[in-house]
C-alpha cells in the first residue's frame, strides 16, 4: 500500500548536509575509533579472554561503522556536489588502506582463543556464527601465514590489488596469483615442519622455496572465494555449470540455426553475399527481426504502459499488499518538520530523491521499518547505473531496541517532462522491479548483527529473491497490477501480455548463453592452479555456445566484474536462478498475488538475511531439499 497519510516516524532518518570538509573530520573520526576499539580488546590479556569482552565490542564497532560508512559512499554516488563526492572517494581508499593494517595478530589470537572453545561457550546462534566468520576473515587476510615478513608482504600485494582494482589496467595478468621464491636463509625462524612442505625449486630457482601468496591455505583462487558461497567448493560449481551447458546445448544449436536462417534470408534480400556463421555481433540484431516476424512484439508499444512514477508507485503498491508493508510518502512539509535542521532539503541529496517512511501494515503489527527513497533520474556526476543499497543496514542495540533500515534505489532514467513523459521498456521495467526487490529485501530483515541484515546473504543466494520477483513481470496478473498507460489509464491488454511470455524462453536462453561463457572462463581460469592461455580458453567457450567475433582472443577483457572482488563469482546469477525458480514454482507460480504465500516468504527467507545458512532458509521455505527443476521447466527444457 502507498498512501500519503502521514505518521511521525520514532527514528530520525539521516542528515545530507555534508561537505568535503565534514566528511574528511567524520573518516578520521571513525579511524580513530577503530583503532581505539582494536587496541582495547587487544590488550585484553589472552587468559581473560571472553566473549563479552572481545567480540561484542568489534560487533558494537562494526554496527556503528556502517552507519557512518554506508552513508559516506552514498555520498560518493549520488552527492550534487563534485567535490563532495571526490572527497567521499577518497574516504573510502584512506579507510580501506587503514583497515587492512589494523585487523593485526593480537585480535586475531583472541579471537582464536574463543574459537577453540566455541562449543563450550553458550552463544546465540547468530552469535556464534559471527565469531566463526570472524576468525576466517581473519584467517583470510593471511593470519595464518608462518610469520610476520610474510604476513605482512601478503598485505601488501592485496593494498596493490586494491589499487590495480581502481585503475583496472587493460589486461587481467597471465598468472594465477602471486608466487615468491626464498632461501632457506631467508625463511630462517620458520618451522622445520612448514618448510618441509615447500615446494623445492628447479633452474633459476634451484636451492629456493616456493611460496605461494595468491591465496594462503586455498589449493586457488576459486577455493578461496568460494569458501563465503552456497556452492562451497569449485567442483560443486563446475558440476553444476555441466549440468547447464549438457541441457542447453541442444536448444542453443536450435536457436543459432534460426538466427543463421533469418540472417541468410535476409542477406539474399539486400543482394550481399551468403555467409554460414552467425556472428557475436548478428545476435541482437536477428533476434530483433525474429521478434518482428515470429513474435508479432512491439515493445515500443509496450512502453506505452509503463510511466515510470506511476509504475514505481504501482510496484510499491503490489509489494505492499504482497508482503504486508505500508509506504508513506514523505513530502516536502513533513521533512521540514522531520529534519533536525528544520530545511527539507537537508533529508535528502538531491532535489528529485523521493522519500518514504516504510511500516508494518495492521496485520503485521504496524510498526516502524525503515526508510525507502528512490533516486531515479539521471544527472551529470551520478554513479551510472541501476542499484539498490543500503544506507545503513538494521541492528539490535545494546538496550535492546532495532536500529531499523534505510535503503535507496538508484536508477538513471530520464526525467520526465510536460511533453516527453519517460516511459519504461519490458526489460526496463523488469529491471526496476528486480532492483527495488533487493530494497524490500533490506527492509524485511531482522538481526541481532547487521553483517546479517536483509539482503547480506551469500553473493550465490542475494539475486534469487529479486529474480523470483521478475516472474511477476511475465504473469498477466502481475504485469496488470503494474501496468497504467501513460494518457489513459489503462492496464496492459492480454494480447501485449500473451506477446511477452511468447518471447521469454527464447531472450533467456540467450541471456543463459552469454551468461554461461563468462561463468565458464571464469572459473576455468580461477581454478587453475598453475599459468594458463586466457585466451585460448576463452576461443574454445565462445566455440562451443555457437557465435564467434571479433573479440575471438581477448573479449574477456572487457569484462570488468572478473577482478575487484568478482573472480570466481560469475556462476551465481545462474546459481541463485535456480532456486529463485524454485521458490516460484513452489509457492507463487498458482496464484502470484497470494498475500498469505508473500507474507509467509517474508518471515522465512526475507527475513533472516543471512542469520543462518541460506541452504537451511531454502530448505525450510520450501518443505523440501532445492531442486534445478523449475528452473529448467521454466525454460521449456523438461
């Protein structure tokens, strides 16, 4: 529901009154404290050690980081001001640098203490799950290196990927990881049983051991970013990369013959030369006539019914109903009276940024949420593209209360005017309603941490609940309850409707297909363990899904996501997919307006964010293990 009835919210939203200087004072306010923070629990002596001690001051720190964090970067995203937001960016590389050095032995030793003991201990299971995940961050930042020169040279290669990761030099490297070679000499003080496992060098480093700091304890790089994932392992992904490619291969050769004789055809037409290959960049373009003459689209037809406020305000409405939220609208007056400064302007950004305060409706207990605001319309200095984040995640505080959400859409659609209206594509929309979808996952969250709250998940299990959400935009219920045409009113006809499910297997077996050759470099390439070819790797995938380009020998190039955090990663949107299916099939798929089936989603998976394994929400939602089934029912291949 989306009302403009007004209640005073108990918390006071955030303040954007920031300036470079206010922002340069607050970072080094906050380095401060977590150094003083650090230093405190450090110094607690090892046989004193407790949990009240050690971890509840650094979660106490970590929930209050956030809230100086997450608004800082806001602010180097979306900040009018160009110097505000260079000065926020250079916050967050002075925080970065800092806290790499900071997470030290002496934390890391208590924290191992505690850990050794975890079973005696009586904790609250989220509790427990912070200080097990706790101490592997710390055992991942290489702690358990076999002495401090190499500790710290480990935490050195990783401020120089972090600095790599920024610049983004035109190429991704040939090695797999970092690889140094010492003399014994130079190992002196290592146990005798840790250089016995060494690897003994040959030719230019005969006499020498290996080490190898790519990633300290992991056999590669995909072991160890994988570790935080639902898959755990890369085997567990390649077997499941296999099962996807086994099934699609077939209907990927049916497509790029359908797409080799429209182009023939085509080619014929205009008098130009046959050719036999469809080619990377044909693909786009035939899949458009295809549309044209098969699928009888007309998608700018289609955008007719798509105006983007009052879709915006249509999908908040169906959410609302779905899950058991109220969304209030915040004008100017009320955040006038709502700012601690009393100028509306100082609650928001930018003058376009539309506020709401997010409740309970009545039959959830009507109380307080959060913060919901939408930054939709594009302007020069704007992060460019379509997100939705937190502005500070929910916590419990230390008297017992929540610290409750706030949260922000980011999209860069034009602004609409009195004689050009924006209109939104099928694809656009669907966009919106999958990122908005990650908002009302933040705002559903419930957790003692915030490292646990709303859509903090696994990166492999974060997209389902948005993904389950676009099949709304393919069922003529859902598509109706959003739909209003921008001059009369109307909701999309069924014929405009029947056209966009007849065209849906065939644009995500095409989305799966470019999918699937990025997730099988990438862990091809992560996974090995000593140099490989990227290129040659990346010939034989895009020969084996059917198109080939101009790109044959290092498209990979362009594909940023593979560095900055991304490596080993790219299997997860098909991954998270699969079970987003899943749960539609399971509970929506009969009736997708059915408010008992949301609410009862809401509470068993929105709800736990990662307070628990995300295998265990899964399984608990669905009353049953996960299955790929609905997944591949979905694209007609069962």
């Amino acid at each position: 529901m989306v009302t403009t009835d007004y209640r005073l919210p108990p918390e006071a939203p955030f303040v954007f009154n920031v300036t470079p200087e206010s922002i340069a004072q607050e970072n080094e306010l906050l380095i401060d404290r977590v150094q003083s923070v650090l230093n405190g629990v450090a110094s607690i002596p090892i046989e004193q050690v407790t949990f009240e001690n050690v971890c509840v001051p650094l979660i106490t720190l970590e929930d209050m980081r956030q809230l100086v964090v997450f608004p800082m970067d806001l602010c180097g995203k979306l900040s009018a001001d160009a110097a505000v937001r260079a000065a926020a960016d250079e916050a967050g590389k002075t925080r970065a640098k800092f806290e790499m050095d900071a997470r030290h032995e002496g934390i890391f030793r208590r924290l191992e203490v505690l850990y050794q003991k975890r079973d005696t201990l009586t904790l609250h299971p989220e509790h427990l799950k912070w200080l097990v995940e706790e101490r592997r961050s710390y055992v991942r930042e290489g702690m358990l290196l076999v002495n401090e020169k190499l500790q710290n040279r480990y935490k050195h290669i990783k401020k120089r990927l972090l600095d790599l990761d920024t610049e983004f030099e035109k190429v991704l490297g040939d090695e797999v990881g970092p690889v140094l070679w010492f003399t014994p000499e130079e190992l002196t003080g290592v146990p005798d049983d840790k250089l016995d496992r060494l690897e003994r060098g040959t030719g230019e480093y005969q006499g020498k051991l290996k080490l190898d700091l790519s990633t300290p304890g992991y056999q590669n790089t995909a072991a160890y970013r994988l570790e935080l994932k639902m898959a755990k392992t890369p085997q567990a992904v390649s077997k499941f990369l296999e099962d996807v490619l086994r099934r699609i291969q077939p209907y990927r050769h049916a497509q790029v013959a359908e797409l080799l004789a429209i182009k023939k055809a085509d080619l014929a037409t205009r008098g130009l030369p046959a050719e036999d290959e469809v080619y990377s960049w044909d693909v786009a373009y035939y899949r458009r006539r295809l549309e044209l003459t098969k699928l009888t689209i007309d998608r700018e037809k289609i955008r007719e019914y798509f105006p983007i406020l009052p879709t915006v305000r249509n999908m908040l409405s169906l959410f609302g109903s779905l899950f058991g939220f109220v969304f209030m609208e915040i004008g100017e007056e009320r955040r006038a009276q709502l700012s601690p400064t009393g100028r509306a302007s100082d609650l928001v950004w930018h003058e376009d940024v539309i506020m709401y305060s997010v409740w309970d409706d009545p039959g959830e207990g009507g109380g307080f949420r959060g913060y919901l605001y939408l930054d939709l319309y594009f302007r020069e200095g704007k992060h460019r593209g379509y997100q939705c984040s937190p502005i500070n995640l929910g916590f419990e505080q230390s008297d017992g209360t929540k610290k409750c959400p706030s949260t922000v859409l980011m999209t860069i659609f034009p602004k609409p005017t009195a004689d050009r209206p924006c209109l939104l594509t099928h694809s656009e929309m669907k966009l919106l309603f999958h990122e908005l979808g990650h908002g009302i996952h933040d705002l559903s969250g419930s957790s003692k941490c915030s490292r646990f709250f709303g859509a903090e998940t696994a990166g492999d299990f974060n997209e389902a609940p948005s993904q389950m959400l676009e099949q709304w935009c393919y069922d003529p219920r859902g598509l109706k309850a959003i739909s209003c045409h921008y001059q009369t009113g109307e909701q999309i006809p069924d014929s405009m409707v029947q056209a966009l499910v007849a065209a849906k297997v065939s644009s995500e077996l095409s989305t799966l297909v470019g999918m699937m050759r990025i997730a099988l470099w990438d862990m091809e390439v992560y996974s090995a363990t000593e140099r490989i070819d990227l290129s040659e790797v990346y010939i034989r995938i895009m020969v084996l899904l059917g198109t080939r380009g101009p790109e044959d020998k290092h498209g990979y190039v362009q594909w940023n996501y593979l560095v900055s955090g991304g490596e080993a990663s790219m299997y997860q949107y098909m991954w998270s997919k699969v079970h987003a299916m899943d749960m539609f099939e399971s509970a929506f798929q009969a009736d997708p307006l059915d408010g008992a089936a949301g609410r009862r989603y809401r509470h068993m998976v929105l709800e736990k964010g990662a307070t628990q394994d995300e295998m265990k929400t899964l399984a608990d939602f669905l009353r049953r293990e996960p299955s790929s089934e609905a997944y591949f029912r979905s694209l007609e291949m069962v």
